[in-house]
C-alpha cells in the first residue's frame, strides 16, 4: 500500500475526513496511477516521443517526434498550455523527468476517457 493510501485511511480512522472524501481522495490517486505508467527502463536511448490521439475510436494524431525536437519545444511550451494540461491531471514536470532519463523507453501516458484515448511514449 502506497504511503499517499495509507495517510487518507488514517485521516478517515482519525475523523479528519468523511468516507465520501476518503472515497475522492483514493479515486484521484487511483486515476493518476493509471494515467502515469511505469515506463520500461533499458541501455538503449529513446530516439523519438510518439504521440497517439483517437477521438470516438477513430485516429486523430500519430506522429513520432525526435527527442531533441521534443525536449526544446516542451521547454517552450506557453504558460497556458502547461496550465491545461495540468489541469487535465497531465503533470509536465513527470514527463519532462522521463524524457530527460535517457533510460526511459514505453508508455509515459497514457489517459482513456469516454471512447477518447491519449498516448504518449518513448521509443
């Protein structure tokens, strides 16, 4: 059991917070755990970050961009970008740490959500 799972049962037991909160809390660490994979680590650097997007099942983005290309235009991104994807339980600060560890390969992300799916990987 994670430390972060641990803590809200204790808060429950504690009366810190109701079961519908504790209910959230564990709902919100269940989502980001299913949306941040463990990526595969091995001796080979990844050469590009794939991006695959699908609307209603259907293909809408599948591109395969160099890692150098990658990495500048994540340093570059607009502010407000950033804060969308942030709001979306998308944490830039995660995928930049993977596409920084050169040992990282596979699945960064990968988010479903009512028939619209989102992948990002390092290949």
């Amino acid at each position: 059991m994670s430390e972060e799972r641990l803590q809200i049962l204790k808060m429950l037991e504690k009366g810190t917070i109701d079961a519908k909160e504790a209910n959230e809390l564990l709902g919100t660490l269940e989502k980001r755990d299913t949306v941040f994979k463990k990526p595969e680590t091995s001796n080979k650097k990844p050469k590009f970050i794939k991006i695959l997007v699908e609307e209603n099942g259907q293909e809408k983005v599948n591109i395969s961009i160099p890692m150098l290309l990658a990495k500048t235009a994540l340093k570059i991104m607009p502010k407000k970008a950033k804060e969308q994807m942030e709001e979306q339980n998308v944490n830039l600060d995660e995928i930049l740490s993977a596409i920084n560890d050169e040992t990282t390969k596979g699945k960064i992300v990968d988010i479903n959500d009512d028939g619209d799916h989102v992948s990002i990987s390092l290949e």
